[in-house]
C-alpha cells in the first residue's frame, strides 16, 4: 500500500499585507499537511483572514514569512504557466458582462493548455464536456451564463475549474449568494468531485455546520492561533469553541453543530 504524500504543505506561514512602512500580519505560524482527494473547509469570523490565506495559497498575493509547498516544491519556484496547470481558482467577483455561453464560459479553463490563438483540441472538448456532466450542467452548454441561476452559475464556474484539469481547486465563499437549498447541493457537489476525482478541494465558508459534517478537514482561523485536523480531532481537543464568541454561540459536542446560545 503506497502513502500518499502531502499535495500541499505550509511551514510557518505568516499571511497578510505588506505595507508601504509596515506589515500588518493578519495570521501566522501556519502549518497545514493537505492529501490529494480531501475536501477542506477555512473557516472563521468575519475579517479573520480566510481569503487571505486562500489567496497565499494561490500565490495571488505573497507570504510575509514562511513557506508554502505544493507537490512538495515551494510555490515561488512555479512560473504562471505550471501554477495554472496544478491550482485552479474560483472567486465571488462578478463575472464581467458578454455574451459567452455555458459551454464557452468552461472553455476558458482550458486556456493554460490551448495554443496561442485559443484552438480548442480534442483533448479540450473532452475535457469541457466531462466538467459539464460532473456538475450537471451539460444541459445548460448553450445558455447564455448571464440567463442563469446563481446556483446554476456556481456549478458552470467549477465546471470550468474541472476543465483547467488542476490537481487543487479553491474557491472564496463558493455559497456566499445562495439560497440554503442551493447551498447544500453545492457542497455534496464539492464533496462528491473531491472523491471522484481525487482532487484537493479547498474552500472558504461561512456555512459552519455544514462545513464541519462535510470536509475532510478543517482549517480553523481564530484570535489566537490557526488549528487543523478532522471533525473528530477537533471536537475531542475541543477546538471548535474557539471560533466564535461564547456569549453568542456553543459548540453542542453530541449534535456536532453550533447553536445559538439561549438568554
């Protein structure tokens, strides 16, 4: 039996901002051990900086201090070209208007593979046409993306992720405009694809309860330091109780869930 190696790995990273005379460190001392295949939730309140540390994982924006490691190779050795073959990102940004269809829209994760002049092979279409029917959007492909649902939208765009065919996909607060039905459908959708694919899913949310029952693994951004490991492990070094206010909300250990905390 052969042991999975770390897909992705932090060292005492240190996320936040560099500024024009100072740095404002917004988390640090962060060590992660992520498996290829696990669907990992970041979680914390408002401001704690789990979209920074999705986009330090990225590489979009640069570590203070410390090391990021991806296929055991340190993020800074990538050019553009092989961070955009291994990592595939997914933002809240509105998409800009045109008239790009579904089917064109998951196209363009194929463009770190596509000649210079955009030619899709193929080995593309192939591509594009399973990310459609992974996320069951084939029957969407000729649809304008601005006639669509925001939850059908949400399915197009990891589609078009699946398409650009990285082994780690992120995505900032994928549910953030979804209604609770929708939610759930897009998190059995994350988890299903983190199985069947085996890629490392990797997302912010808000959707607490939710997000402890479904990941793999979570990532916990608190005041005072930033926690790791699978629900288990957390509720049994009770770890979830440092997430928020106690005066607001309790972690119930038997129900696996938060609740509001009664008057």
């Amino acid at each position: 039996m052969s042991i999975k190696k770390h897909i992705l790995e932090t060292k005492s990273l240190a996320v936040g901002y560099q500024q024009k005379k100072s740095v404002a460190i917004i988390q640090q001392d962060i060590n992660l051990q992520l498996l290829a295949g696990e669907f990992v939730t970041i979680l914390g309140k408002n401001g704690i900086g789990k979209s920074t540390l999705l986009r330090t994982l990225t590489k979009v924006q640069e570590q203070i201090s410390g090391d990021v490691f991806l296929q055991q190779k340190k993020i800074q050795s990538y050019s553009l070209k092989e961070l955009s073959t291994t990592i595939s990102l997914v933002l809240t940004e509105k998409l800009p208007e045109s008239q790009l269809t579904v089917f064109e829209l998951v196209a363009l994760g194929r463009q770190p593979y596509t000649n210079w002049i955009g030619k899709l092979q193929e080995n593309d279409i192939e591509r594009i046409t399973s990310a459609l029917k992974l996320t069951e959007t084939d029957d969407l492909a000729q649809k304008h993306f601005h006639e669509l649902s925001d939850g059908q939208l949400q399915r197009v765009l990891i589609a078009r992720a699946l398409a650009q065919d990285t082994k780690i996909i992120m995505l900032d607060e994928p549910t953030a405009h979804l209604d609770m039905h929708h939610t759930i459908k897009i998190f059995q959708l994350l988890k299903k694809l983190s199985k069947e694919t085996e890629k490392t899913i990797i997302i912010t949310t808000h959707e607490v309860n939710l997000a402890i029952n479904a990941a793999d693994q979570l990532i916990l951004l608190t005041e005072n330091n930033v926690i790791s490991g699978t629900k288990d492990e957390l509720i049994a070094s009770d770890s979830f109780n440092a997430l928020f206010p106690s005066d607001i909300v309790n972690f119930n250990t038997s129900l696996e869930q938060f609740i509001i905390k009664k008057n």
